[in-house]
C-alpha cells in the first residue's frame, strides 16, 4: 500500500501596517528637504562669498545713471551792477509714468497740483509707460512744489532748473530779450550773447531707487561751468524814465509805436534804449508780434527835417555857404521836375541860420542842387546813412540811401529835406553825436569794457561847430521849431522832422514825428533821438510830439549823470518868475 505523503503547510506572508508605511514616507521627505536645504544654503554660501561683488555691480548698473548738474545762467546788468536779468532756482516736476500709475486714486489730487485736467495727466502718461522719464510740469512756484510732495506719489520726482526773470519788465524787453524753457537766449542780447550768457552743464553718476529718487551719488563726470555775466551800458534808471515817458507819449497822441535812444557823445556809449508797444518778458505766453522787435534799430523810417543839418554840412563844407548868407525862399515852393516843394508858409528872404530855424524845404532844395550829388551822398555815407552801426544787435538795420550814380534830379531834391533815404534811430543819434564832438562819428556800444574803436573824423570841427550852433538856435529861438525841447538851466542844440508816411502809389496823411539833439550845447555831453510813430489828432509835427518828449528824458539823463548846467541865467529867470 502505498503511503500518503505528508503535506506541508502554505506560509502566509505578514502584511504591512498602515503605520510603518506612513513613517517611511515622512523619513523619505526630511531626507530630501534636508537635501534641498543643502543645496539652497550652499548657493547662498556661493553667492554672498563668491559672487556678492559681481551681483552688487549688477543692481547698481540697473539703477545707476548719467544725470546733467544744472548750471546757472550768467546775468545781464546795467552799467552800475543793476539787474536787468537774472536766473533763479526753481523745481520742476517730472514722473516715470509706470511707477505713477500704480497709485492711480492719487491721480485728481496731482492734477489739482499742478492745475490740469485729470483726464488729460492720466492719459499722457498711459500714452508714455516706455518712457521712464516725462515733465509734468517745469519751473513751478515754491507753493505748488509744496502741494505735489504733500501728495507722495511714487514715480513722481523733482529736478532743478533755472528760471530768467527781468526786473525791467517792458521797459527793456527788446533790447534784453528772452529765453525760452530750456534757457536759451530766442530774442534780444539774450540770443546775441547766448554763448557767453550760458554756462557748461556738469554731469555725474548716481544710483536711484525704484521711485526714481537719487539715493546715492557715485561719481563727479564732468564740473559745471556757470555763465558768465554780461554789464551793459544801459543806466537802468534812465531806461525806466525813458519807457515811462514814451508810453505817456504814445497815449497822449494816440501814436502806433515809438522810440528813445540816448547817447554819450564822448564814448558812444548807449545809456538807454526803449520802445513802444512792449512785452512782458517774464509771462509764459509772451506775445509775438509788433512788441518783439527792437524797433529803434531794426525799423527804418524816412526821416524828414532831421536831416537838413548833415545836409547843410554838405553845402558849409563846399564852401558855397555861411551861416549867414541870405538865400530867398519866395513864394514859398518851389518846382522840380514836375512835382511841387513846399513850405508850410512863404518866409521869403531867409539867412542859412533862420532857414533850419524854420525848417525851410524850398530853401534846402536851392542849396542841395547847386552840388553835385556826390557830395550829398558823400556827407550822408560818412556818417553812417545806409549802413550797419556795428552794434551785433540781431536784425540791425542797415537803412536806404541809394548811390548817387542812380539818382534823378528830384530824387536829390528830396534828399535835401529827408525823403527817398531810410534811417533807424540808433543810425540818427550816431550821427548827431558826431555833430556835437566835433565831427567825431563812433562806434555805439551796448556792452561796458567793449573793444573801444578809434573815432572817425566825418567833419571839420570848425563846420561840426557852425552846424552846432545853428541847432542851438532851431531849440533857443522864439520862432524854432524845437523850442518845445528847452531844458531850464541848459543849452540845447537840436533839429524836428515831420515826414509823411509812404503807402503803395504815393505818401499817406500819416507821420513820423521826431527829435534829434544833444545837452548841454556848450559842453556836448549826452545826445537823444526821440520817434514818434504815426499819432493821431491835430498835433503831429515833431515839434509838438517829440521835442517835449526829448526834454523831459534828456533833463533826467542829465541829472542822473551829474552834468552842471551851462545856463544859470534861464535858471535865475525862472526862480524870479515863481
């Protein structure tokens, strides 16, 4: 039989518990945080250590800038060490308009700041979020300064600036100028003398912080170079007289412009300069136009009666007159080539003396067409007539006065009373101060310490002298025509000029009115040319318009400048009178 084997069990294996697997899991974690916490403090170690020299270089880079050190404009002054323009600190606002739009709920109250829209300030700088820099607004007042820091908006930021400001206002605006908003000379002495006026901006590198703020200055570029200033000869207290005193002019007249010139006969320095109308240069929205230009030496004008003494040097100095040869001006016109000169009456037989005294057109024309034309336009050219004075002065005007080659018999007629030439006040002043020292024409000059040009002698001083006294006579007779320009305790030497005023096909009831003279006659000192543009009414001629205006600026420029009188007697008959 057989046996049956014997079976073995079945081994049943143990199952895991739940709680043995949960532990190894959580083992197997902390091994590999541990892991990774190694290698994150590893990398530490290996960037504070090995690599915290380069990653500084890095974020400094990121932040770091070339920024301009604003420079400070030179000043212009007068003659005394006055202003007449100077630069002033002020802050302008700017913004990085990614980093301001973050904080748009501050938006209305920078808007309010800086007093624009809301709308418009968010839309300028969505339109700009590339842009990490954009003006807000430039040049603001301390107050305004004041309200947009008060804000503490991020991407918003200050920078300095210069801002010009003219003490003068309008009575030197178009002799000094103006600059624009990135202080450049765009008018005036401003633009003549830009380059010497505006300094050398420094630069320097500093690192910003995300807001833009400048949190630490690195490194000097470049040192900033101020501007020099510049001295004129301009008195500033006689230009503030001279504005007032064309201004009143212009009013009481109901005139279109003017202007004052005023002389040293001595040096040719210019010691004041106006016009009207004028413009405030220290507005933002300045006007152009008719105020802008510096009409007494870009505007030309034909001159009239002020120029019957330079063409009196023409005859005295052919020898063909004295001062007190009779020459007949009956009946008081005169024809030439079909066209008919005349006087404002019949003054029949007059000596060359009383001829300028009355200011005889008929009497004039006789003398000029006895010469030949080239002597006329000789005399005129010498003394400076159809050319630049010399100044720099952007725009200066040359005047007219065609070469004689070119001239009819009328046209030198005309020229004998001060028609068919051009002239500018500043050229008429030149003139008559070459009169007054003694046929010494020189160079004007607007800037103090200027190159100082020899004197050109235009005239013998025995003729200069002639001619002075004439002038002398035109202002102290009963009957002149300049006997408005009298000063009280001074001699005067000077001429009127009424001129009609040219349109298309002929001359309009229109005129130019003006003065040309000097002080005191004895001792020329100082010389003044005073043009009244176009007034209205009854009173037009130079006598009644500007003769008075020369008075009462030359009295003042007399008095500033300390000269004594040369007339005690009219001073003593004037105190008896009160």
């Amino acid at each position: 039989m057989f046996s049956r084997a014997k079976r073995r069990p079945k081994k049943v294996e143990k199952a895991e518990s739940p709680t043995s697997n949960i532990v190894g899991r959580v083992r197997f974690a902390m091994v590999l945080v541990a892991l990774v916490a190694c290698g994150l403090l590893a990398r530490a170690v290996y960037l504070q250590i090995g690599t915290s020299e380069f990653l500084q270089d890095q974020g400094e880079a990121r932040h770091l800038r070339a920024v301009d050190i604003p420079t400070m404009r030179g000043s212009i002054l007068d003659r005394h060490g006055e202003p007449l323009a100077v630069s002033t600190p002020v802050e302008s606002v700017w913004a990085n308009p990614s980093k301001a739009l973050e904080a748009p709920e501050l938006i209305p109250a920078l808007a309010l700041a800086l007093n624009v829209s809301a709308e418009d300030l968010e839309r300028r700088l969505t339109q700009r979020t590339h842009a990490e820099f954009v003006w807000l607004r430039r040049r603001v007042t301390p107050d305004v300064a004041e309200q947009v820091r008060a804000i503490e908006m991020p991407g918003v930021g200050f920078r300095r600036e210069y801002r010009r400001y003219y003490p003068t206002i309008e009575a030197g605006a178009q002799l000094v100028g103006y600059t624009n908003i990135d202080d450049r000379g765009q008018e005036g002495l401003e633009m003549a003398f830009d380059n010497w006026l505006d300094g050398e901006p420094g630069r320097k590198q500093v690192i910003k912080d995300l807001q833009g703020r400048v949190v630490e200055e690195v490194e000097l570029l470049q040192e900033m170079e101020s501007g020099r200033d510049l001295r004129l000869t301009i008195d500033r207290r006689l230009q503030y007289q001279a504005y007032r005193e064309l201004r009143n002019a212009i009013y009481q007249y109901q005139a279109q412009s003017g202007s004052i010139v005023v002389m040293d006969v001595t040096t040719g320095e210019v010691l004041s300069m106006v016009n009207y109308p004028s413009y405030n240069p220290n507005a933002d929205d300045r006007s152009v136009g008719e105020g802008l230009r510096n009409r007494a030496m870009t505007d030309m004008f034909e001159p009239g009666s002020v120029i019957k003494p330079f063409a009196l040097a023409a005859a005295l100095e052919l020898g063909q007159v004295t001062p007190d040869m009779l020459i007949d001006t009956s009946p008081g016109h005169l024809e030439v080539s079909g066209h008919t000169i005349r006087d404002v009456r019949d003054f029949g037989e007059l000596t060359i003396t009383d001829m300028l005294v009355h200011s005889s057109n008929v009497g004039m024309v006789q003398l000029i067409l006895d010469m030949p034309p080239e002597q006329l336009w000789g005399v005129y050219q010498r003394f400076g007539f159809g050319q630049v004075t010399g100044t720099g002065f952007p725009g200066e005007s040359a005047g007219v006065l065609r070469d004689y080659a070119r001239w009819r018999t009328l046209e030198q007629a005309t020229l004998a009373y001060g028609y068919g030439l051009s002239v500018t006040p500043l050229q008429l002043v030149r003139a008559v101060s070459a009169i007054a020292d003694s046929g010494r024409l020189r160079q004007p000059l607007l800037i103090m310490d200027d190159t100082q040009y020899p004197p050109q002698s235009v005239l013998a001083p025995n003729i200069a002298h002639a001619l002075g006294n004439m002038m002398e006579a035109v202002v102290e007779s009963p009957i002149g025509t300049g006997r408005r320009a009298r000063i009280p305790g001074y001699r005067v030497a000077g001429k009127t000029g009424t001129s009609r005023k040219s349109v298309s096909g002929g001359y309009a009831n229109r005129y130019v009115s003006s003065f040309v003279g000097y002080a005191p006659a004895s001792h020329p000192q100082l010389a003044a040319v005073v043009v009244i543009n176009d007034p209205a009414g009854d009173d037009y001629y130079g006598g009644q318009v500007a003769a008075p205006v020369f008075s009462k600026v030359m009295s003042a420029a007399l008095r500033l400048n300390n000269v004594p009188p040369d007339d005690v007697q009219s001073l003593m008959v004037q105190a008896g009178g009160e």
